[in-house]
C-alpha cells in the first residue's frame, strides 16, 4: 500500500489593508439589495394571496355549520314532540 502524503491546505493570502470597495462592488451590492427587495415582495403578495383563499375558505366553512347546526337543531325539536312509541307493547305473564 503506498501511503499518500499529508497535503498542507492551502493559507489564505493576508493584507493589511482591507480591500477597497470599487464602484463595480458598490453597484454589485445594490443589485444583490433590489433583488432580494423584489423577491420579498412577490412572496409577500403570494402570502396576501393565499390569506385571502384560506379567509373565504373559512366564511364558507362557518357557514356550512351553522347550516348544518340549523339542520340538527330541526331534527332533534321534531324528535321531541314525536315521542309516541311505534311499536305496540305486550305483557306476557309468567
């Protein structure tokens, strides 16, 4: 087996004097700014978007319920009054 030798990493290159922000830098990172502005806006009004549908979703729902609150209060009222067995009962002797 042959043995591979041990790699030194590569070391940084050093300075003194950090790096002067040239015009090309200054434009690069108001680019960088608009876009991520940008992007943050459209999910934004996907976000308004999507809060909208889950509001109407919900008015729907809400009504669905009491519809069917309605229903089971209806139901239950007739039920009620109607308390007349339907069978007819018989006594058996022993």
């Amino acid at each position: 087996m042959h043995r591979t030798p041990n790699r030194r990493q590569i070391q940084a290159k050093l300075s003194t004097m950090p790096p002067q922000r040239s015009q090309a830098t200054v434009y690069l990172n108001a680019y960088k700014i608009m876009l991520e502005k940008e992007r943050l806006e459209q999910e934004l009004k996907k976000l308004e978007a999507r809060q909208s549908q889950i509001q109407q979703r919900l008015a729907i729902l809400n009504s669905q319920i009491i519809a069917e609150e309605n229903t089971i209060h209806q139901q239950t009222n007739t039920g009620l009054e109607d308390n007349t067995p339907k069978f007819n009962t018989l006594t058996l002797e022993y």
